[in-house]
C-alpha cells in the first residue's frame, strides 16, 4: 500500500556517465564487485537527495565532484543500510584543510582554547565537514591508511545510538563483544604510544576510544591486510561491520587501473 509513497520519494538515480566518471577517480569503488557497486549507487542516490552539500567560500562543486563525496561517505554504509545517514542533514565542504578555534573545558574544568587545523570534523547532531582536496588526496593514494570520509562518517556511525564512545549501535552480543575486544586493543595501542613505540597504526588512533575507532576504519578501507595483522579482533568486527574492504585480497603492488592514470 505504500507503493506510490516509495515511488515518489525515492531518489533520482545517478546518471550513468557522471557514474562513471567517479569510478575513474574513487578506487574504492572501482574495487568493489558489481553488486555492491550497484548498492553504492542506491546508497549515493539516497545521500544526494538527503543531504545539503554546501560548499565553502569560492569553491564549487560539479555534479561528479558531488556524487565523488556521496560515494566517499557512503563506503561505510554497505552494509549498515540508509539507516547510517540517520540524524544530520548538512555535509559542508571546504576547498581544502580549515582552521577553527575552540575551546573546551576539560574533567578538571579547565577551560582550553586554540587554533586546529582540522581536515575533517563531524558534529555529534550535526553536519560533516570534509576537506574536499583531503578526499582526493586520499583518492590519488588509496592503500596508505588515511581516508577521510570515512573517518568522519565512522563517527557518524559511533553517534548514532547517542554516544560518542568507538561503539556502534549494535545488535546486544555482538555490541557487547565488540566493546571488549576494542577496549583491549585500544588499551594495548596507548600502551605502546605512551612508550613511544613506532606503531604501525597511526598514533592518533591513542587519542580515544571514538578515534580509535575511526582510524581503525581508515585501515579496513585502505590497508586491510596491516588491520588484520596488529589487530586481528578489531579488523574481524570491522570486515563484519562494513563487508569486506574493497582492497581485500587485493596486494599493494597489484593497484586498480582507477587510481594510477592521474
Ligand atoms: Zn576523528
């Protein structure tokens, strides 16, 4: 009965040639099988229609330039579903990294104030903001670990059942069996940071539990095989969270067209 309802709220598919055009330049998604190809358009179509893109400044943003994005911050949504774009409606994109000025008052109500340089940002209730030159710097250098959209979208992701904590909302047991096996290889990752060890997961990743999350998915989409091999637990959760990263199976030497022909 809710036929003619579907029919008319559901988004405009993305047309063919501009789909094309960003599977040139996002190897994730020239990595992924036909199908989830496919459930990455869905998905894209869906983020396009929902969500506000505005663009900072002098900057604009051509029709691949916007589905780019979309598809970018949909990668984590393979398997969560439309439910994960749930509860914001603004993506804000700066032509390139932007600087803010915060202040915050910390446990002992001390109140800090400075200036960041930030290439992303997600607002708990709010908008995501994304460096667009960061996004396609990650593009040109697909296998080294950083990926910006889907940092900020795994938080996202983590707020989404109200708390900002490196957990997803989750199915009971497996919520329960993710947070242990998290906190234990956070725990063993600050270890290692605090005594200066060269870690070969960012040491950012050691800020908190939510960023430890977030990194941690940076590695599932863009160095799976370095994931599975320091943190087998959380590259498990993660392969199970996301579906399977795109480059799995996939050695470094052996890159996508999409990514080396500039
Ligand atoms: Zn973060």
């Amino acid at each position: 009965m809710f036929g003619w309802l579907r029919r008319r709220f559901s988004p405009d598919p993305i047309d063919a040639q501009t789909w094309d055009a960003v599977r040139v330049r996002l190897p994730w998604l020239a990595a992924l099988d036909d199908a989830r190809q496919a459930r990455l358009a869905a998905l894209a179509a869906r983020f396009l229609h929902e969500k506000t893109i505005t663009p900072v400044g002098d900057l604009t943003l051509d029709a691949t330039e916007r589905t780019l994005l979309a598809a970018a911050c949909c990668l984590p949504l393979l398997e969560v579903g439309a439910m994960g774009m749930r509860g914001w409606s603004q993506l804000i994109v700066y032509p390139d990294a932007f600087r803010v000025n915060r202040s915050h008052e910390d446990a002992e109500g001390i109140l800090h104030e400075g200036d960041e340089e930030l290439i992303g940002e997600a607002w708990k209730n709010g908008p995501l903001i994304l460096s667009l030159a960061d996004v396609l710097a990650d593009c040109a250098d697909p296998r080294d670990g950083l990926c910006v959209a889907v940092h900020e979208m795994a938080h996202k992701l983590d707020a989404l059942d109200g708390e900002l904590d490196g957990t997803p909302l989750l199915p009971g047991p497996w919520q329960r069996g993710w947070a242990r096996d998290f906190q234990a290889a956070y725990d063993e990752f600050v270890v290692q940071v605090e005594r200066d060890d060269d870690t070969a997961i960012d040491p950012y990743a050691a800020a908190s539990p939510e960023e430890f999350f977030a990194v941690a998915s940076e590695y599932h989409f863009s160095d799976p095989q370095l994931l599975r091999e320091m943190m087998p637990k959380v590259a498990a959760h993660l392969a199970r969270f996301y579906g399977p990263s795109p480059f799995d199976g996939k050695p470094l030497s052996n890159r996508s067209s999409a990514d080396s022909d500039g």
